[in-house]
C-alpha cells in the first residue's frame, strides 16, 4: 500500500514558487472506502477510480499512520484548497506526453509482472524518452505479443531487444531491455527487466549454487 504515500496530496514544506511542488501526490484526490474496495475521486468531478484486491483496512491503516505523521494531509479537505487547484492548474498547461503513450501502457501496467517472488514496475520519463523498468518481468515474447500486434496489442514496434530469457544455454549478462517505438508518434519505451530473484536457465542456477557453497566453505 506504498501506492497511499505517493497518491494522497500533502502540502510541501519546501519553499518554492512553482505551484507545481507545493503540493506532494496527486491534487484533489480523495478516497473512500466502497465495502470491500477503495474508490478514487476529486471532489466536484465524476471520475473515480476503484481499488480492489487487497483489504481495504491496510489502505486506510496506512492513510491514518501519514495522518500522524504528515499534519498537512488533505484526505479530509472536503473540497479543492487554492494550493491544490494551482498546481493542478499549472500541470494542465504544462507540455505532456501523448494519450496513445501513456493511457494505454497504464491500462496493461498488471501484464508487465511475471510469476516470481518479487515484481516491481517503475515508469518514468527520461531525456529522449520514455522509461519502464521491471524487477521480475514476464518472457520478452509475451510483452512484445501484448505492446505489439497481439490480440490486446497497441502496434507499439521493436527498435532493438536483447533478450536473455530461459533458454537452453547460459547467457553472460541477466536481464533483458527492449526498445519500443510507438509509431504515430514516433515516440521511444525502453523497457528493461532485471530479473530479481531470479537466473536465466537450470544450469545458470546450478552454476550459482556452485559459487555460493564455495563462497561460504
């Protein structure tokens, strides 16, 4: 429930005049709790978003543990306060990446986990480009079928793969990247898994156990 910390607005104590930082998380956004859910929303406008799969109670415990801690949290803000509306207003006029980049990948953000015990997706936007990055993603042919020409896919395009998923030889480095291009825009995805806690094949596996009971003798 990390997702709290970065989502639920707060006042910035850093001094600075763009309106932009003076407010930490999304502004505007409040939640309530829907029986076994957690429902998203700005007051005043009707969009929202559901939350579901986990018990709502470790959502609010966690949203109660930074009221204690953060005195300036908004969640109980019945409406917009003036520092949330100027940074939301400051963020509509600033440039933003294309809806055909974004809106989608978010909407397929679940499909970019694999099977392994630790799965983390970071997103982010970078100098040239747009930046996806995976601790423990799924094999390279089923996220190209999903960001590509798959029956789901977005028409993204590979510029450039290298690609170390389970096969039968061992490989030199771990991990794999991919360079999507989003083609009505031209646009550039460098995706990258890291494979945390996990080893490319059966012998690379072997070859590691092997070098950790020498380690430890």
């Amino acid at each position: 429930m990390n997702e709290a910390n970065f989502l639920l607005p707060r006042l910035s104590t850093g001094n600075t005049s763009d309106p932009r930082d003076r407010i930490t998380g999304v502004p505007g956004l409040r939640y309530r709790r829907e029986g076994s859910n957690i429902c998203l929303h700005r007051p005043g406008m009707p969009a929202r978003i559901i939350l579901t799969g986990f018990n709502p109670r470790w959502w609010e415990r966690i949203a109660n543990r930074f009221t204690t801690t953060y005195y300036d949290l908004l969640q109980h803000e019945p409406g917009w306060t003036p520092a949330e509306r100027a940074a939301h207003a400051a963020t509509a006029t600033s440039p933003f990446e294309p809806a055909s980049l974004f809106s989608p990948l978010l909407r397929r953000i679940r499909a970019t986990a694999g099977t392994g015990p630790v799965n983390s997706t970071d997103a982010w936007s970078s100098i040239g480009g747009f930046r996806l990055e995976t601790t423990g993603g799924p094999p390279c042919p089923d996220l190209i079928r999903l960001l590509g020409d798959g029956p789901t896919g977005l028409g993204w395009e590979v510029d450039h793969k290298r690609c170390t998923c389970l096969c039968d030889h061992t490989h030199a480095d771990v991990g794999c990247s991919i360079d999507f291009r989003e083609p009505s825009t031209g646009e550039l995805v460098y995706y990258s898994n890291t494979k945390w806690c996990r080893t490319l094949d059966d012998r690379r596996r072997e070859t590691i156990a092997e070098m950790n009971r020498a380690a430890f003798a």
